[in-house]
C-alpha cells in the first residue's frame, strides 16, 4: 500500500477520492481543529443528558425493542462495550482490508459533523488503528445496512478479535501493545455510535465508484478495438448524429471513441462494406453512455451520504441549548439504491462486452480466423474464454437484483423496513470484479483480432492500448494455458496509472 498525501476532515465536504485514497492507498488520515470541536461539544451534550437523567435512546436506555428500557451510571459504559460485543456476530469470509479502512474512513467522517456524540478519545483511537495500518478482520456477511460491520471494527478498539497487521493475521490485543496502544474505555453512547450509521454501504460504495469509473474508460478504449477488428462503420459515432440525442455520458463516449479511432486505415477501409453493423458494435455509446450517467447519478447519492450526518439519535446545538432527536438517518435507501443502480448499469457493460466479443471469435460474422488461431481444428483458438465471459455474465445477470427490495423485519417489530445497503455495495464489488474479467477477455480477443489486420494502420487509441497489452502477453500462435493471459489482461485493467500513461486524453 504505498503511502499517499494526507486527507484531513475539515469543513469541506469529503470526496469519493479521499476515501479511496485513505483506504486503498494508505493516505493518513487527520480532523481539524474545528472538527475536534465539533466532537467535544456533542460529547457535553451526552454528559449533559447524564447527569440530567433526561430519558434519550441510546444515551441512557437499551436500544432496539430495549429502547424503553432505563439505565444509569456504571451501566451506560457496560452497554456501551456490551453492544459491541452481542453485535460483533457477523459470519462469512473477512473484509479486504481496503474495504474495512473505506468503512472506517465513513464513520470518522460520520463522527466529524458533531452530531453524533461519540467521546473524542473513541474517534482517536480508530484513527490511530487506520494510519498505523490495524485493520480489524470483519466478517463480511450479516449486516442489514448497519450493526454487524461496525461492531466487529469497534472491539478491535477493546482489544478484542483479530485484525489484519504487518501483513499477518493477529489478536487485536497484540497488535495494540505492539503499537504501544491501550484498550479503550467506552462511555454514554459510544457504542450505539460505533454500530450506528451507513458507513458500511457508504465506504464500500466509495471504493465501487473508483472501479467503475476506471472500467467505464476500458470499455470505450477495448469497444473501440472490437469496433475496428469488425471494421465497423464509423457513421454511427458520427458527432452530429450523437449530439442529436443529447445525454451527458454519451456525448463523451462519442468523443472517445472518435479519438481512439483516429487515422484508422482498417475503419476508412471499410467505409461501406455494410449497411449497419449489429447492435453490440453500433450502440456503444448509447449503453456506454447510460452507464456513464448511472454512475453520475450514484457518484451525488454516495458523496451526499458520505458528508451526512447517519446517526440516531442525532444531538443539537449547545450543551446549555440542545436538543437530541430520534429519528431514521441510518436507514440508507439512498446508497443501497444507488449501488443496486450502478450493479445493472455494470451487469450491462459486461452484457454487451461478452455479445461483442462472441462476434470476434465467431467466423461466420466476423470475416477473421475461427476463434482467432491461424490454424483452428487442431487449435481450439479463443472459443472456451467466451464461455467464461458467458458464465460471469449469466452471474452479473443475479447479482443485478436489487438488495434494496429484499426487506426483513428485526428488533422486534422495531425495526421493520430496512435498506440492505450493505449488501448492495458488497454484490456491486463482485460485479465489478466479474465485469473486470470480461473487459480482459475482450480485451485479450480484440487484440488477438488485430493480429490478422496489422498490415494496416489502426487509430491512435486502439493502437496503443494493444501494444500495452503486447508488452504482457504475447500473440496467440497456438494453444497454451490461457488463464494466466486473462490474469494478465485484468491486472492492465486494474491498474489506472497504466490506463493513464498510455491514453493521457481519454476521459
């Protein structure tokens, strides 16, 4: 994880950047003094509630279908360690550490507004757990939009569980005293603070964003060589006819695709050859497009999300003038809808990626090779990998149902419409991943294509994006193991430096 320039939570709002830059490239984390304040003055509204004995959910009652339930003194410190412990009861395979530093990173953001009233010593120590690199190992099933996520995070601050440290699996405990760390003494509400909120769904969504904004510009740039090795007809991306139906995201995919296509000896060539090419070739910048503005459309729900305030109860104004208010802010539908959104607009870029390359190893519509070996029979060339294409498609067509529909009933009856959101994010990243691995197989196919059409010249783009891949996998003369090629087509794909040195003006 190499070390980026620090992100510090002031009166800005938060970007999407700044979370995947804490999360996955190691940036330090820091709050301003203004934050720190807000914070402290929250934290005397809670002290206040104490000692005035003013019944407030969560503050000094039980919580759930508990909430009417009374407590005091001693007891509000014992709920509060004792809420992260009854809900740190999540099950499945752990978290990647990135994904568990983007919830962190959310829920400092979440405690920052001062509305939470969460003590300044709690916020402290997950800092000190995010920028020494003590990433609490979290189970990544159980959460109904909050809850299991954020407990599992929370006892690692008891010195509880285990984390992700130094590149192995150790106690929490371990880790601490290694870091010279003490457990944390919780009080009034901290607990409820630190199970409370959407920053699961929301730190997750942050690190969903940045894959897809990268995988929406491989699409364009690998569209646009299966494009070319079908000698598609240019007319289609004319600017004219695009502007004519005046969507955002498909004005910029006409743009790219015109520049990636640019001196194109195969494309003038073939000016002609047919009428109109098959939908898959012809309308890429109307899907392309949509899926663009889909993630627009997610980018201001998740970043809206991000620098709000998601806890429940919230607390107003001053410790001698304040209020302290239940209400639903953690109920997340605006992510959870959003990640579902930005799962179909991906499930269709793997859709229309996998119809587009079935056509390049496909003899009878594609004029080259079949299955794009020089000598097919013996060889079996590139036809199983569009039968792997097939299958994470045929998955991306389920994890495209929305979670947000999903709703349950828990606590009682207390709870009794949730969002999933949760698990909408967590299906967008296998999504991503699946649809990656689609983009590769086109991407190792198109190339291929290009093999059989190099005695002419292609556009400036699509040009350079196969000699990047030229410099990691080498022509397809006869069969040989492919899963490595595929591996190595995706690691390209998932390297945005990369993407970046070789097409500087795509967008």
């Amino acid at each position: 994880m190499s070390q980026a320039e620090k992100v510090v939570i002031a009166d800005a709002p938060l970007r999407w950047q700044d979370v995947v830059a804490v999360a996955r490239h190691g940036a330090p984390l820091e709050l301003s003094a203004k934050a720190w304040a807000r914070i402290e003055n929250a934290q005397a509204i809670v002290q206040r509630i104490v000692a005035s004995g003013e019944r407030a959910y969560g503050v000094n009652t039980g919580l759930g279908a508990l909430c009417n339930v009374s407590l005091a003194d001693e007891q509000l410190s014992q709920l509060s360690r004792n809420t992260l412990l009854s809900h740190a009861c999540g099950v499945g395979a752990p978290l990647a550490d990135e994904q568990t530093r983007a919830i962190m990173c959310a829920a400092i953001r979440n405690y920052s507004q001062g509305k939470s009233g969460i003590h300044r010593q709690v916020v402290e120590a997950l800092l000190a757990l995010l920028n020494r690199g003590i990433t609490p190992q979290v189970p990544s099933q159980g959460s109904v939009g909050y809850l299991t996520h954020m407990a599992h995070i929370g006892i690692a601050l008891l010195g509880v569980g285990n984390v992700s440290y130094r590149g192995r699996i150790v106690s929490a405990q371990q880790a601490l005293s290694e870091e010279g760390l003490l457990p944390v003494r919780l009080g009034a509400k901290d607990g409820l603070c630190l199970v409370n909120g959407t920053p699961c769904m929301t730190g997750l969504s942050c690190l969903a964003i940045a894959d897809a904004t990268r995988l929406l510009q491989w699409a364009d740039v690998i569209g646009a060589m299966s494009f070319e090795a079908q000698r598609g007809q240019i007319a289609a991306f004319d600017a004219e006819i695009i502007a004519l139906k005046p969507h955002p995201g498909m004005q910029q995919v006409g743009l790219n695709l015109r520049a990636l296509l640019d001196g194109s000896e195969v494309i003038a060539s073939s000016k002609g050859i047919r009428t109109q090419d098959a939908l898959s070739i012809r309308s890429i910048p109307q899907v392309h497009g949509a899926a663009r503005d889909q993630l627009a459309h997610a980018m201001l729900q998740i970043e809206t999300e991000l620098n709000g305030c998601t806890d429940n109860p919230l607390l107003l104004g001053t410790p001698d003038n304040f209020r302290i208010m239940s209400q639903a802010n953690p109920h997340g539908q605006s992510v959870a809808m959003a990640a579902d959104l930005l799962a179909i607009a991906m499930a269709e870029i793997g859709s229309i990626a996998e119809r587009r390359l079935d056509r390049l190893i496909n003899p009878h519509v594609s004029g080259l090779p079949a299955f794009l070996v020089a000598n097919p029979g013996v060889n079996s060339g590139m036809m199983i990998v569009q039968y792997v294409a097939a299958s994470l498609c045929a998955e991306n067509r389920q994890l495209a149902q929305p979670a947000v529909l999903d709703n349950y009933v828990t606590s009682g009856l207390q709870e009794d419409h949730l969002s999933m959101g949760t698990n909408a994010a967590l299906k967008l990243h296998r999504a991503l991943e699946n649809c990656t691995q689609i983009l590769a197989i086109e991407y190792l196919l198109a190339a291929q294509a290009f093999e059989f059409l190099k005695a002419q010249r292609f556009g400036a783009g699509t040009d350079a994006a196969w000699r990047l891949l030229r410099e990691r996998v080498p022509a397809y003369d006869q069969d040989r193991w492919l899963a490595p090629d595929i591996a190595a087509a995706a690691s390209v794909l998932k390297d945005s430096k990369l993407l970046h040195d070789a097409l500087p003006n795509l967008h």
